[in-house]
C-alpha cells in the first residue's frame, strides 16, 4: 500500500511570526490555519501565508524534518524559504 507524502510547511503569520507544521493536504491546512481551526498557534494570527513547503515521503520523516527546522532560529527559517523561491499554494 503506497502511503501519501507528507509536507513541511512554514507559514507567515499576519503579525511577522513564523510557524512551522506538517500535513499530508496543505491546501486544505492553510484553509484551517485561516479559519482560525488551526494549530492554536496560528488562531488570531491569520490571515497567514505558506512561505515555505517541502515534500517528504512519510510521517516520521516529516516529523524529523520538522524539529530541525523549529530549531532554527528565525533568519536561518527565512533564508530556507528564500532560497527556495516557493509560489505558495491556494491560501
């Protein structure tokens, strides 16, 4: 059985705040992160903007790929999603 892929995501929030979270549906996140039914995180914060995505192939590595990345502090975060040059997906 092929199991879905996974994304890591970092978001900009409407304050300047960076949050960074997995799915396996990213359009269908962000829409919950804008709805404020999202990570707690995000409630009050929206509108927010995906600003950087990365594909993984399973849960566990998304999870792995996620802590590194909360560990990074906020300029090694935009200089990830710089780099990257994202078109973000529907928000």
């Amino acid at each position: 059985m092929e199991s879905n892929p996974y994304f890591v995501y970092i978001l900009k929030c409407s304050d300047g705040t960076l949050y960074t979270g997995i799915t396996n549906d990213i359009e269908k996140r962000i829409k919950k992160h804008n709805e404020d039914k999202g990570a707690k995180y995000t409630r009050g914060r929206g509108p927010v903007i995906c600003k950087y995505l990365e594909k993984v192939t399973d849960k566990g590595e998304a999870l792995k790929r996620e802590f590194e990345i909360k560990k990074m502090d906020k300029k090694e975060k935009v200089k990830l999603f710089n780099l990257q040059g994202l078109k973000s997906p529907r928000q």
